[in-house]
C-alpha cells in the first residue's frame, strides 16, 4: 500500500498530501462578496443570494462572524492566479494544450502554470487531473495564515481586558453589589429586561488606559477593534461571547454601519419629505401649513400639537389613555397610551376638518412612530404630510417654539392625561390670545380669524411676518 501511494506522488509530482476533505460548496470570493454588500447595508438574506450562496447560509455566516467579516475583504493581487484564469487552464488543459501554449493565453510565464498544474492539481486517483473548482480549494486553503488572537496568547492582558468589562461593581463601603438577576441569552440588544451589572469599561476605554497603567510595558497593549473581535467572531478565542452583555449596547451581534445610516422609518419615502415641501410654505406666504408633534409626559402620555406656520395658530390634541391602558398589553396589538398611529391620526383628521380647504394644505412632521397611517390622514384630511429630516428640529421651528410655550402649562415629568379637553382649549385660547411680534403685535387669533373672513369673501393673501 506504501509502495503504491509512493508511485502515485511520483507519478504526481509533489509529495503524498492527505485528503482535507470535500471542497466546500461556497469559496473565498463569495464570502468576501457576502460581507462587502453586508457592508453596503443589505440584509443576510439578501446579500447571500447576491453572493451566489443558499439564503439560509447568510444568517448563519452573519451570526458565527458576530455581524463582523472573518476574512479581509480585499481583493487578490494580480500577482495570484483568479478563478477565471483557473477556469481558462483547465480548458485548455482538456484540449490537450502545452504549458507554454496556456502561458502565452493566459498572459503568464510558463513557470507560473506548470507550478500551478502540479501544486493545485487534484491527485487523489494518482494522476494530475486539474479542475478549476478544487484548483481554487487549493489555493484558498494554502493562502490561509491564521493569526492567533494576541489575548489567547497573553494571559495578563486577556484578564486586563476582562476584569474592565465585566468586573464586579462595589459601593462606596467595598461591598460587592451584585445588581438584580440575569441570563444571557445571546439576542442582539435586549430590550425591557434587567442588564447585567458590572464595571462595563467600553474598549476603547481599555485600549486608552492601558498605556498610563503599563507605561514601560508594550506588551501590554491592544487596540478597540481588536477587542471588539475577539467578543462577536466565534473560533477568534480570547473573550466569550457572553461578554458582550457588559458593552453599553449589549448587543450580541454587531450591526454594520451601513445598516444605522440607512436605518429609518419605512413609511417614511423619498415623496413626502420636508424637500419636496412646495416653496409656500417655507416662506409663509400663504396660510394653511401646519407643523406638528407629541409633548411627552409621565407614563407615556401625550398631547398632540399643530401650529399653522403664518398665522401661529395653535390646536391641541387630546390624546388620553386607551381602554385597556396600565394592564397586560396583547402582542402585537396596538398602542393603548393614547399616541399610537391611529389615535393620533383620528385626532388631527378630526381637528383639521373643522377648517376650510384653503387652510389646510400640508402638515409636517417629525419621523415618529405616531404618524405610520399618514397616508390615510392624507386622504381623510385632504392635507398633504411631509416629514422634518432625522435630527433636524429646526425644520419645525414654529412648533418646536410654541411646545416650549406649552411646557409652562405642561411641565415634563408631570402626567399629560390627568387634562381633559377642556383644559386644552383654555390653554390653546391664551397661547391664541398672546399679541407677537412677528405678527406686528396682533394675536394668532387676530390674524387666523382675517383669514377666515377673507376665504369667505373669496380671496385668500399673504400674511405679514
């Protein structure tokens, strides 16, 4: 049996190689496609049918990486040998054509190819058959240098590391205060459940304080991303993966940065945001543009406000608790604090059809859960919804304005339901009744109610301020 494996590597050319199994069904490119379009912002799923792999395949890939890509991500030199060029030398290989035949094709030195026929060959009837796909097996698992994590070799830095991310919290006495009663159960961000307590360093933290406590010792350093792989990707070593339960996120898998940049509200599109706003209402020259918002207060209450951009008319929208509030909630069902989609979508429809058609022509929001249905407002209301860019306030200046006049009525912290409706409309009268500057000292009423007179006389013109 020897004698025969002995002919075979001769005959082969190389020496006797033990089998490493079945070539895998997906490559290295296609993993590295996987995780560049990952990082484009794609969705597992998505982005393994892209890469040419199962659907499934993705978010186990995404999962063992930790939403980090285990492999580098650039691309081969031209140094090394492609897939496609595999491809070529095994055709040509079948018609028979000679190594410097395949080399000129190629572009190659003869070197080159004949290196590759012998070292990538696949040997195991004893003969040099060459094919592309255990050709680029081959190569893939020779280019392979696994590094081992600096944290498995250095056991001082790796319990550094550990005791600044999970170590025990003390009080003021040096009592150890343990914090309430958790498990970790590997969920990406877990919500509305107790966190573990502990010291809770962030890495960066770590990898910066590291030189001022071991300033003469070099060893003793590492770097944030390090640490950062060393928890999410799984076979890196060093940290477990239940240590990610002590980062500020507590997110057991990383989300790619793609992912937060795109991330928004769905019912939000590129038609009904603030730009395509038509030029009127950002001037105030005509009347009938509203901007709109939640005031929060304790227990999730809310009232609901619109203020007409030209006039500074203020309305409030009474928005009490649900039937059903304060108890056990349904899954999945809908929000009984009083500021769910549909309650907030009843109350504006509700308060705007009041109004004639001249004043009300938009309304603009910020991005908030509570206008999910704006689509059916804009058809119950006959009011076009546009929505404030993430982040940007000042977009709504008006109503950001007149919310913080409302919090002298309705501080924060303080329970929103406890007011009916009529409290409400005595507090939209004074804040109505208040002369302004910008309107040349003339109340919101004043110079709402000249519009009114002026629509029924058939004419409609632009306020001052």
């Amino acid at each position: 049996m020897a004698q025969g494996r002995a002919r075979a590597a001769l005959k082969a050319g190389r020496p006797p190689l033990w089998s490493p199994g079945r070539p895998p069904v997906n490559r290295r490119a296609e993993r590295q496609k996987f995780w560049r379009l990952i990082a484009k912002g794609l969705p597992s799923e998505q982005a393994a049918v892209a890469a040419g792999v199962s659907m499934p395949l993705g978010p186990r890939w995404f999962r063992e990486g930790g939403g980090m890509p285990p492999i580098s991500l650039e691309e081969p030199s031209g140094r090394y040998l492609s897939l496609a060029e595999r491809e070529e030398i095994a055709l040509l290989r079948a018609r028979e054509c000679g190594v410097r035949e395949i080399a000129r094709h190629l572009g190659r030195a003869p070197s080159t190819v004949s290196r590759e026929l012998r070292r990538n060959a696949a040997t195991r009837g004893g003969r040099l058959d060459y094919r592309a796909s255990v050709a680029q097996w081959h190569a893939d698992r020779q280019a392979r240098r696994p590094k081992p994590c600096k944290l498995v070799e250095h056991d001082e830095l790796r319990q550094y590391v550990q005791d600044r991310l999970s170590g025990t919290v003390t009080g003021p006495d040096g009592l150890l205060v343990p914090g309430p009663p958790t498990s970790w159960k590997g969920r990406n961000k877990p919500r509305r459940q107790d966190r573990r307590w502990a010291t809770a360093w962030s890495p960066e933290q770590i990898a910066r304080r590291l030189p001022l406590d071991f300033p003469q010792d070099e060893t003793m350093r590492i770097s944030h991303e390090a640490i950062y792989q060393s928890l999410y990707i799984q076979g890196r070593g060093g940290l477990k993966r239940e240590l990610t339960a002590c980062l500020r996120t507590g997110r057991a898998l990383r989300v790619p940065q793609a992912r937060t940049q795109g991330r928004g509200k769905q019912f939000v599109t590129e038609d009904v945001l603030i730009s395509q706003r038509p030029a009127e209402a950002a001037d105030r020259a005509v009347p009938g543009h509203w901007e709109g918002d939640l005031i929060i207060g304790l227990n999730s209450s809310a009232i609901g406000t619109l203020v007409e951009r030209a006039t500074r008319f203020t309305m409030l929208l009474h928005l009490p608790p649900m039937e059903g509030h304060g108890g056990p909630r349904a899954k999945n069902g809908p929000a009984l604090a009083g500021h769910g989609a549909e309650a907030v979508r009843d109350a504006i429809s509700a308060a705007i059809t009041t109004l004639p058609e001249q004043l009300r022509r938009s309304l603009t929001w910020d991005q908030g859960a509570e206008m999910a249905q704006h689509a059916q407002l804009r058809i119950d209301a006959g009011l076009h919804i546009y929505f404030a860019d993430p982040h940007s306030p000042w977009q709504r200046g008006t109503n950001e304005n007149t919310n913080g006049l409302l919090r002298q009525y309705f501080p924060k912290g303080t329970d929103l339901s406890r007011h009916s409706r009529s409290d409400l409309d005595a507090v939209t009268a004074a804040l109505n009744g208040r002369p302004r500057k910008t309107l040349q000292w003339k109340t919101p009423s004043e110079v709402f109610n000249e519009q009114l007179l002026l629509i029924q006389q058939g004419v409609v013109v632009a306020t001052t301020g």
